[in-house]
C-alpha cells in the first residue's frame, strides 16, 4: 500500500529529472506514489497506466515508451521476479 510521500520543490530541477516530457514527468511522480518504503513498486505497463491516467485512454506503448526513458535516465531501476516487472 502506498504511503504519503514528500517530494521537495527543488526536485524539478535535478539534471536527471530536468529532460523528463510532462508525460514522463507525470508517470514518475505516480511511481514514487505507488512505491513501497523500500521504493518498489509493480512496474507492469497496464498497471501503470491504470493507476497514472485512471480516466484518460493512454496507449500502453506510450506509457512503455514513458517508463524505458525513466530508467534510461537513472531514476529507476526496472527488474523482473517470474513474470512480473518491478
């Protein structure tokens, strides 16, 4: 279950976060919501989109697409346990 999370205003401004499109920005902030205290967190394309744009019909390629640069740029680390993606 998600707890309440903190993100500090300066954040935006990391050289990690800095190239993030409003869309990857918006998928990344959901993560950091729907992590554990450990920072895990199902990283399945249809959940996240699910969970991000719960009233929008987003693309899951999009939200692949999305979720890969994410963790191209180093601000999450994508593994699988069995089938599922973490």
């Amino acid at each position: 279950m998600a707890r309440a999370r903190v993100v500090k205003p300066d954040h935006r401004s990391h050289r990690k976060v800095g190239p993030l499109t409003d869309f990857q920005y918006r998928l990344w902030v959901s993560m950091i919501l729907e992590a554990d205290d450990e920072g895990r967190f199902v990283c399945e394309v249809n959940q996240l989109r699910a969970q991000t744009w719960p009233y929008l019909k987003v693309q899951p390629a999009a939200v692949k697409a999305a979720r890969d640069r994410i963790a191209e740029l180093g601000l999450i680390i994508i593994y699988a346990v069995k089938p599922v993606a973490y």
